[in-house]
C-alpha cells in the first residue's frame, strides 16, 4: 500500500439487520456535513445514493469547490489522493483502502523519479490515475476528458513524456500528431475488451454504434463510432439520435445511461474470458469494492481516512492546479 496512506482502523462492524441504509446514509451525511462522491463505475446503488457522480475531473473540479466538511469519496485512491490534495483542510474518507488502481500501479514514484533524472529536458504529463507521489513528479495532470487539450497547450516540438497510460498516450500521438514518448501502463478493465466481442455485437446490431474509451487499444479504438472519456460518453449519447449502442468502456456507466436515456438501449462489451467462462460485462474489481455496507461504517465511525505528507501534496496541488485552471479556461 502507498507510503501516504494511513487508517486508523476499518469501519467492519456488522450493519443493523433491517437498516434502510440509503435512509441513514443520507441522515449521517446532513448531520455531518458530509458530501459523498461517486465515480461512474461504481454500482448503481452507489450513484444512486451520492450527492454527485461524475468522472474523474469533474469529481476534481467538485472536491476543490465543495463547503462540505467530509468527503467520502467512492472510488478508488488515487481519486481520494486527489480530493485530500485539494482540500487538505476536509477529512477525506475512502470506503476501501484496498479500493486501488491496476493502471496506478504500472507508474511507480521512483521509476518516475529516476526517468526524469535520465531525460531532464523532458516535461511529465501525468493522468489522472496515478498516485499523489506520481503526481508530485509531474507538471501538469490530465484527464481524459482533457488531455487532447493539455497535450496541445505545450509547443508542438516539446519533448513530452506521458504516463502512465500507453493506451490513451498512443490515441492522443495519433489525433494531436505528437510524438510524446509513453510510460508502459494500462487498465486491466480497458486492456481486456475482446475485439470479437465487438465485432459479433456490431453484426447482430447493425445500427448500433459504438462508443470506445482512449483507454482502450488501438485496435478497439479503431472500431468505434465515437472516442471519448466516461463523461462525453454519456453526453454523445444523450445528444445523439440512435437508440443502440455498444459501450466499450466500465459498465457502471450504464446505470446513468439508461437511468437518464431510458428509451435507448446500451450494450456492454464482455471482456475477454476463458472458454467456458460467463461474463457479460467488463467491471473494474476494485470500483466494486465501494458497497452500501461499507458506506454506511465509512460514515458512522469516519475512517478510513486519507492522510498525505504536506510536501508531497504541496507538490502534487501545483500540476492538479494547473489542469483545473486550464479547463476552467476552456470550459471543460
């Protein structure tokens, strides 16, 4: 686990048999002043409890403005990283400290470290999904709802080093004409999509289309209709005038399609399984480590919580800054 985390225990009492958890949740949170964010790819029962569920910036962009004494943020622990980074004065809750990331973990801070001591002349653009020690190496942070804009805000012969996703890195070289050279990491839940898969759904729904995150491989990218992050996923699809559509991206983000298009019908991708194997949907292992049961404690006795060493998030807050004040400007 991280250096910069710290528990003082875990929340594993038994929940009262017979308990409206969604009822107390709700309770605890106006009795404490406390704020719960939800990232898409937690389950529906999360979304539906949270006070607002977003993507990764704009759960950022909500961390740094809310009034809220507590936030309980119900994702995984970079997301919580970044909320503690922003609003070092609130005490940051995390359901599961396990809850961790698969392309997070592909980036470690020394590895970091010890690049940029071999390529000085290089500048580090960091997504998100990347640890607070990560993102104290970094000069500026993106998303993928903003990183094709980060990315061409530098001069176009600037020698850029992307990490750690070689996935989205590799999408953003091809649409922006960089050559930025890519950290070798990706998602487990973005890296399995079976292409087959795809193609054997784009057959029996021949007016579907489909809808990909950079996130994903080329060769999957390269089958989409429309590529974009979790959030303009969703907005392409309210926009648009088809009524079928493969989702090629965590299938938590269904719940809030069909919760908000309940007259469309969206198709999750399996992954790639083993023969024999039955999966109908690509899930991230540790989103869904985010239960009501764990909510309900994280709330109750307010742990865990996230703590970071001042330094580091001091270092960490100034890339996080500059891709908040970035959007800002260009209203992302």
């Amino acid at each position: 686990m991280n250096e910069s985390w710290k528990s003082i225990g875990y929340a594993d009492e038994p929940v009262p048999v017979g308990i409206n958890l969604k009822e107390e949740i709700r309770r605890m949170c106006k009795e404490k002043n406390a704020i719960i964010l939800a990232h898409y790819y937690t389950a529906g029962e999360i979304q539906d409890v949270a006070d607002f569920v977003g993507d990764s910036l704009a759960l950022a962009q909500q961390a740094a403005k809310t009034t809220a004494d507590i936030i309980v943020m119900c994702g995984v622990h970079f997301m919580a990283e970044t909320n503690k980074i922003l609003c070092p004065d609130k005490k940051v809750l995390l359901p599961d400290l396990n809850a961790g990331c698969s392309l997070a973990d592909t980036c470690k801070a020394e590895d970091l470290a010890q690049y940029k001591k071999e390529h000085p002349e290089y500048k580090v653009v960091a997504y998100v999904n990347t640890s607070a020690a990560v993102k104290a190496l970094t000069d500026i942070v993106v998303t993928s709802s903003n990183a094709r804009q980060v990315v061409e805000s530098f001069p176009k012969d600037e020698k850029i080093l992307f990490a750690p996703d070689k996935n989205l890195g590799g999408y953003l070289n091809a649409i922006t004409g960089r050559s930025m050279e890519l950290w070798n990491g990706g998602c487990h839940v973005h890296e399995r999509f079976s292409i087959n898969k795809i193609v054997e759904l784009k057959a029996q729904y021949p007016n579907a289309k489909v809808l990909a995150h950079p996130e994903c491989k080329a060769a999957v990218v390269a089958l989409a209709d429309y590529v974009g992050s979790t959030a303009a996923i969703l907005k392409f699809a309210q926009k648009d005038n088809s009524d079928t559509y493969i989702v090629v991206t965590e299938s938590g983000i269904l719940h809030e399609m069909q919760k908000s298009m309940p007259e469309k019908r969206f198709i999750p991708v399996p992954p790639e399984i083993a023969a024999g194997a039955v999966c109908s949907c690509n899930e991230c292992d540790y989103m869904r480590m985010n239960t009501m049961e764990k909510l309900y404690n994280c709330l109750k006795f307010e742990w865990p919580y996230v703590e970071l060493d001042e330094e580091m998030r001091e270092d960490a807050l100034r890339p996080i800054e500059r891709m908040l004040e970035l959007s800002e400007r260009l209203k992302l």
